[in-house]
C-alpha cells in the first residue's frame, strides 16, 4: 500500500513583513561560510593527508566473505560427537569462549557464574549430538534468545540453576540421569580452574572421571575447513593492506603513537574488529613485544619500523608483522648495512621455514629449520622466541611452533603463523610475520596473507 499523501503545510500567519533584503545577505553569508568550511576541509586533507587519512580504499575489503554457516556447525558438533566416542568418553564441557562459540555459535560472557556447553554423542545415532546449556536460572530467556539467534539445526536443551544451589549439582545429576560409569569427562582447556575442580569433586563419586581435553579434541579446532580459511585469507591480506597504506604514511618524523593510531583507522577501515597493534621504532623493536610507555619517533636520518597487528573478521583472528625502513628526508637510501643483512637474514630464515612445510612434518622442524638458517648468519642467538603459533578463533592456539614440539605433526587444513625475528637489545628489532595454511595438494603450504615482504623498503 504506498503511503498517503502528506497533508499540505499549514501556513502560519506571518506576525512580522520580514525585511527580504536581510534575509538575502544572511542566506549568502550562510553559504559562503559552508563554502569556507567545505574548502578548508577538502585543503586540509590535501595538505595533512597523513594527519586525518580516511584509508577509503580498503572499505568492503572482505565484503564477499561470509560467516560459517550452520551446516557447518552440525558438522563441527558431529565430529566432536564422533572424537568423543572414539575416545570412550562421554561428554565434552566447555565455558564461554571460541570452543562454545567454535561448536554451537552462542556467544556469552564469562562471569563469576557458570554458564556451560555440555556436549554428549547421542546415544541412539552416531550422527546425531545432544547439546545441553547450563544457565542460571534468572539469565534463562537470554539464554535461549542467544541460543535461537545462533542459528543451530539440532534442537539444544537449556538446564538452570539457582542462585542459592550449586550449578555444579545440576551437572551431576544431568551426566548421572544419562552417562553409564564408569565414564570420562573431557574439559575445555580454558575452563576455568574453580568450575573444572568443583566438577571433578562432584563427579568422581559417580565414577565420571574429568580430564583435560585429549589432543584428539584440540586437533579438531586446529584444522581449518575452506570456509574458515576464505576468511582468514580476507582478514590477513586485508591486514596487509591496511599496513601497506600506513607504511606508505610513515615519514621521519613519525611518532609510534601517530603510527599505531593510523593503523588502528586502516585495520577498521578494512572492516576488522577488535583490532590491537604494536609499532615499534628502531631499538624500542628489540623487545619482542614492545617497551610500553615510551614514545619514539622515526629519526631525520630515516630509521627502522616494526608494526605487528591484527584484528578479527566473523571472530578469526588475523595477525601479520611488518618491519621496514625509512629513509632519511631527501632520496638518499643510504641506511645502515648491518641492519639491513639482518633483515634479509629474517626474510631468508622465513623462506626456508615455509619451504619445510607439509603433511606429516614436525612442528619442530619447521622451527629448526628457520633457527638453522640464522645460524648462518650468525644471528641465531638473536632469535629469541618460537617460531610460530597456531590461529584461528584465537589469536594464539595449537599447534605452536617450537623447537620442542615434536609430538604435533602438521596437517592440512592447519594454519599458523611463522615470524622469526631477530632482536638485539639497545639497538633494533626485525620480524617479520605472515599466516599460513598447509596445504593437502603437494605444494606443501599457501600464504594466507597473499606474500611475503618483498623487500627492506616495500611489502
Ligand atoms: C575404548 O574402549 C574400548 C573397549 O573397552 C577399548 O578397546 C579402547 O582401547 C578404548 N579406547 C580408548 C581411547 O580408551
Ligand atoms: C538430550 O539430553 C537431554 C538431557 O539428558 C534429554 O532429555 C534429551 O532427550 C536428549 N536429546 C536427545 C535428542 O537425545
Ligand atoms: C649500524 O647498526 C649497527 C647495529 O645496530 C650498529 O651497531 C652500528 O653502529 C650502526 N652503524 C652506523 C654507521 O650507524
């Protein structure tokens, strides 16, 4: 139906003849005024464009990208179901956080009181799974609003609990009414100590052991399926772009301040959220995370500039380091030697990291080997951290990439950062970071975030 037409404007008795010949003179006071504004505005952004940069070109970078789907999240609960059973175990229990999110898409927020995903293979069909959500009792209708948004395609249970009893209770009698003992509970690593011990206390009568997720379970998240890694793609090349508009920003004179603030405006330009950022100028880059409290600036005779940052896409998390130089004013490229063997010396340990990688490696290889290459250029005693850690719904998680870890072997489908770094103290600090995921078709690995660095000076 189109809507009805406005009524007419009531005209209201003019109580005074306006003199028309002011009104005009206000009426083009007014627009020269908006005409001052506007220029000034359109000038300023011409003369500072580094003051105020919109970064307009890296709207809707990921505008193609979409969240999981829910067929996806019955397959995540399916195969977890299936671990489980594989795993004699009964129950899978996590709090607020990517794995509850990772299974069963409800967001909630931690707090003092438990509100838990329980996740038990159904007992009838091996494709089937029984989800049941722990809740306090007054926090229930949200619950289920939560639950009905995150779009699920199995129905889920909600079980509360008062606030006068134990939600640690609740549980019992839920597991005792459907688990035959004795059986195993397997807990979420992040489940917080208070929660995991009271559960453990209240269930070894009932001979339902708890135990640590098994990395049987952890190994299920650390595998990315084509739709997580078309948005890790997105959001690390979107990240890399956004450092590319920043780097092409940084001039001597640059303060880390101005430099993490216009990194902070690209990364949400691009459409990233819950966006962190380091920058880092010369010797303040030798501490691996930074040196709070300092502001630093690019020198005139030109300098040295870690940016480390990321931020999250339909809750993956992105995470690139770039470390570049600045010349000196003028277009004289004449930086210091040294510094610049090293950073080719971090470029060649990160080749030689991502050619070691494919199925069925060690993690500890592909550290090695990165540690390996420094060695050569003497700088190896520089290199101070692990290689490299696993991303996905959290910025850091398995596998990690150490010298130690030689249990976890790579896998396709898995992704992780490799960011060697060479840090020597009081004068500067190289890392460079890019996100991979191995590949299952021979060619070992693909660069989620599009390239490596291309050189000291360009990315
Ligand atoms: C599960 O139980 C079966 C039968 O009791 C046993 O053979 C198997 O080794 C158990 N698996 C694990 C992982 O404990
Ligand atoms: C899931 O578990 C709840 C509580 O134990 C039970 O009432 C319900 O019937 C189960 N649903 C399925 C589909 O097995
Ligand atoms: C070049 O960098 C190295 C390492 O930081 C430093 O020791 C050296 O003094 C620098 N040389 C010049 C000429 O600045």
């Amino acid at each position: 139906m189109p809507p009805p037409p406005p009524p007419p404007p009531e005209r209201t008795p003019l109580l005074h003849k306006p003199n028309t010949n002011r009104t005009l003179c206000y009426s083009l006071l007014f627009v020269f005024l908006l005409f001052c504004l506007l220029a000034y505005c359109t000038t300023f952004d011409g003369i500072h464009p580094r003051t105020n940069p919109s970064f307009s070109h890296l709207h809707n970078f990921c505008a193609d990208i979409q969240p999981i789907l829910a067929a996806e999240y019955l397959t995540r609960q399916v195969r977890l179901a299936q671990t489980l059973t594989h795993l004699n175990a009964t129950a899978f229990i996590a709090e607020p956080g990517p794995s509850m999110s990772y299974y069963t898409n409800v967001k909630w927020s931690l707090s003092e009181r438990p509100f838990l995903a329980i996740i038990r293979p159904d007992s009838l069909a091996l494709s089937r799974v029984n989800i049941t959500f722990v809740s306090p009792a007054f926090e229930v209708a949200r619950a289920r609003e939560n639950i009905k948004h995150a779009g699920l395609l199995e129905p889920v249970g909600i079980v509360e609990w008062e606030e006068h009893l134990s939600p640690y209770d609740t549980v019992a009698k839920l597991l005792a009414s459907t688990t035959s003992s004795p059986a195993t509970v397997y807990l979420d690593t992040t489940l917080r100590f208070f929660i995991a011990s009271a559960l453990t206390n209240i269930l070894a009568p009932l001979d339902i052991a708890t135990s640590v997720s098994d990395p049987e379970i952890v190994t299920l998240r650390s595998i990315k399926s084509s739709a997580e890694i078309d948005i890790m793609r997105c959001a690390n090349m979107a990240t890399v772009e956004a450092l590319r508009a920043v780097k092409s920003l940084v001039k001597p004179g640059a303060t880390e301040d101005q430099i993490a603030a216009w990194t902070f405006r690209a990364l949400e330009a691009a459409g990233l959220r819950k966006t962190w950022v380091l920058a880092l100028v010369d010797d303040n880059a030798a501490y691996p995370h930074g040196e709070p409290g300092k502001n630093k600036k690019v020198g005139e005779d030109g300098g040295m500039v870690l940016i480390d940052a990321g931020g999250s896409l339909f809750d993956y998390e992105s995470d690139i380091t770039r470390t570049f130089f600045v010349p000196p004013t003028g277009s004289n490229l004449n930086m210091n030697a040294t510094r610049l063997l090293a950073w080719h010396a971090v470029h060649a340990a990160q080749e030689r990291a991502l050619s070691t990688i494919r199925v069925g490696v060690a993690c500890s290889s592909v550290d090695l080997a990165a540690r390996d290459s420094l060695v050569t250029a003497g700088l190896a005693n520089y290199f101070t951290h692990r290689l490299g850690h696993g991303i996905g719904m959290e910025g850091h998680e398995h596998p990690f990439l150490n010298k130690g870890n030689t249990e976890t072997r790579l896998e396709p489908g898995m992704t992780f950062s490799v960011e060697p770094g060479v840090y020597v103290m009081g004068e500067f600090g190289i890392r460079l970071e890019d996100i991979v995921v191995v590949t299952s078709d021979g060619e070992g690995v693909e660069l989620l975030s599009g390239g490596l660095a291309k050189g000291p000076f360009e990315f």
